[in-house]
C-alpha cells in the first residue's frame, strides 16, 4: 500500500510541478513540496530533523563516491589566448602584486630581502617574507598555517567592532592539510566572520603532487562543507582573480561570513633555490605549462589586442623596471647591518628580567671581544 501511495503521490507531483510551474528555496517546487508532506503524513513520519543536516531519508543502501560526482568549476574571464569570453565580466583593470599596489616602495622589499638596518623586520625574516603595520599587512611567516587560525580572529574582532573591514589570508594547498587550516575553516564559519580565505593551488605545494597530498575535489570542495561561500577561479587569469576576490569581499563585510576561494595555476619555478623539482615532474610538463597558460604571457596578448601595449613600451617598460630594481639592490647593499641590541631592546615594551640578564651579558661579552666580531658592519646602537 505504501508502494502505491508513494509512486501516485510523485505522479500528482510531477504534474503539479510541471503545470504551475512554482520554485521555492533550494530549488524545490511548491508540489514537490506538498508531495513530500503527503508521503510523509501517510508514512506516519516526518523529514529528518538532526542537528547539522539537511537531508531526506532513503531506502537505498548507497555510499557517496567523491568520484561520481563533477568536479567544482573554474570561473575565468579570458580564454588562453588572452581573450575575453564575456565582455561584462572584464573589469578593465590591471593590477601589480597587493603589498606593492597598497605602496610598499621598492626600496623596503630590497631592505627586507637584505635584512639591513632599515628593514621593518630588523633583520629577523628570512628574505621575501615582507610585513608592514602601515600598510595592514601582516608579516609573512614560514610555518605553514599559524597565521589562519590568528587571521579569523582578526575577522572576528572586526566583526565585533562594526567597523566594516574585512581579513584576506593567503595560503597554498600544502597548508590546506595541516591541522590549523581546519580549525580556521570551522572558527569563521561558526562565528560568521568577515574574512577570505584565498588557496593558491599550484600543484605542488614544496615539493608534494595533489595526488599526494589530498583525495577528492581539490580545496574548494571542503567549503560547503564547512558551510562557506565557496568559488573555484582560474589563477593564471588575473581578471578572474581580481574580480572573485572583489566579490569575496563584497559578500565578506555585507553577510560578515567567510569565503573560500580557490585559485587554481600552476608553479612553473622551483619553490625555492635549493630545490629541484625536476626530481618529482617532467621537465615537458613545465614546458607545456609555460607555453599554453603562463598568466603573463595571457596578459599581455590581451593588452596587445586591446592596444595598451606593444613591443616598443614592453622594452621601454623592462628597461626601466631593471634600472629601478638594480638601483635599489645598490642601495640596500650599502646599508648596514642592524645594530645587535635590537634583539633584546625591540621585542617588548618592557625588557623581562630573563632579556634584560642576557642583554647584559652580551654587552659585556662583545665589548670584550670586539676585535673578533664585525661590528663596523653593524649600526650603532
């Protein structure tokens, strides 16, 4: 009998469906809607209610397989060849690296890389790993993850501050398995905090293929899950990148909620100098990459069909970035050192007893030992 209502209750529905033609939330139409009541009144139960879930009940015995399922799209604007496919999704901008469009100068990037006296970071960051208060930039650390957790509870204290800002956080898919992503994930979404979390997924974290390092539908697919607004974007289109985040940020401080996004590129570059990816993926595969979806070479064919560009001031253009680059590598070179008691004297406001002991054991000692240190190097104090 159940049988029977059941399959008569889906053909009233369909016919409901298809003549009103009514949706409500989730896609659902209104006769569906009635269907479900129906079926379920005459069944003597209710649609599940546990906490935490939005489901329906079935009496198929089936596992969900990550496999049977398409993937997550990638948002672009331009196609490979550096055009654009929908004029109303080009935003009709261009943009330098983020810490140098706020107004870093060129000379703090060299001083940091230096370490010298007039690095921000007083000498204390491995190179490339720039930070400035002023610019609401927070210093870059090599532990992988720490700053997630940290960059959620800013978001949160913005959102506890009504003051309508938001918290971008940047990290690679390598970062994405540690533990403190997952914390960070689950804190936003529970506290509805203001912020973008932004995946750039090259393929290899340092040295790991995403075969290895994750199963299922890259990072993306983690953000429903924990129920955040999610978009997967092509990171070799800068166009698709700028305006992903830009909507990020838009749904950010209005719903003070978080964002996943995900960019998916490509790194054709060893991850640093003492590492050789050669030894875990062909070289034709870095060519092929490099020639077919290198982000700038994308960029600038869209320039050229545009008319913003052409070989005369792509010459012009490299002339004078390599002047100022090279003038300010000189400058940074002849800088010197940080002056040695900025280890004891710029960590806290006051120096604890325990600094202050070895603070004054190490003045005693280079005093006595000066001849052997190259303090000339060093500023003075």
């Amino acid at each position: 009998m159940a049988g029977r209502l059941s399959w008569s209750a889906v053909n009233v529905a369909n016919v409901a469906r298809r003549s009103l033609g009514l949706q409500l939330r989730g896609g659902r139409s209104r006769a569906q809607l009635i269907h479900s009541r129906t079926l379920s009144s005459a069944l003597g139960e209710e649609q599940p209610n546990f906490p935490g879930s939005r489901s329906k009940w079935t009496e198929k015995l089936e596992f969900v397989q990550p496999d049977l399922y398409d993937g997550i799209p990638v948002y672009r604007v331009m196609n490979r060849k550096g055009e654009v496919i929908d004029p109303a999704y080009d935003p009709k901008v261009c943009i330098s690296g983020v810490l140098m469009w706020r107004g870093f100068p060129l000379d703090r990037f060299m001083n940091q890389c230096y370490g010298n006296e007039a690095d921000i970071g007083k000498g204390r960051q491995m190179p490339v790993h720039y930070g400035s208060t002023e610019h609401k930039f927070v210093t870059i650390s090599s532990p992988l993850a720490t700053q997630m957790p940290q960059a959620v509870g800013t978001a949160y204290a913005f959102k506890r501050a009504q003051n309508g800002l938001c918290v971008i956080c940047y990290f690679g898919e390598g970062t994405s398995s540690e533990g403190d992503a997952h914390a960070a994930f689950n804190f936003s979404a529970t506290l509805d905090c203001p912020i973008i979390f932004f995946c750039r997924n090259n393929g290899y974290a340092i040295s790991t293929p995403t075969s290895e390092q994750y199963r299922g539908d890259g990072v993306a697919a983690r953000g429903p899950a924990y129920g955040m607004a999610t978009i997967r974007v092509d990171g070799n289109d800068v166009f698709a990148v700028y305006n992903a985040t830009k909507a990020a940020r838009h749904l950010a401080v209005t719903e003070n909620r978080p964002v996943l996004i995900e960019a998916m590129t490509y790194r054709i570059g060893h991850h640093s100098t003492s590492d050789d990816s050669s030894a875990y993926r062909s070289v034709d595969e870095v060519r092929h990459w490099d020639s077919t979806q290198h982000p700038i070479a994308r960029l600038r064919a869209h320039l050229v069909q545009q008319g913003y560009w052409d070989e005369a001031q792509e010459k012009q253009w490299k002339d004078d970035c390599k002047r100022q680059v090279m003038q300010a590598f000189a400058r940074a070179e002849r800088r010197q050192k940080p002056g040695w008691k900025a280890l004891f004297t710029d960590v806290y406001d006051n120096m604890p007893e325990h600094l202050q002991e070895q603070y004054e054991y190490m003045r005693s000692h280079v005093e006595e030992y000066e001849d052997h240190y190259p303090t000339k190097h060093f500023a003075k104090d």
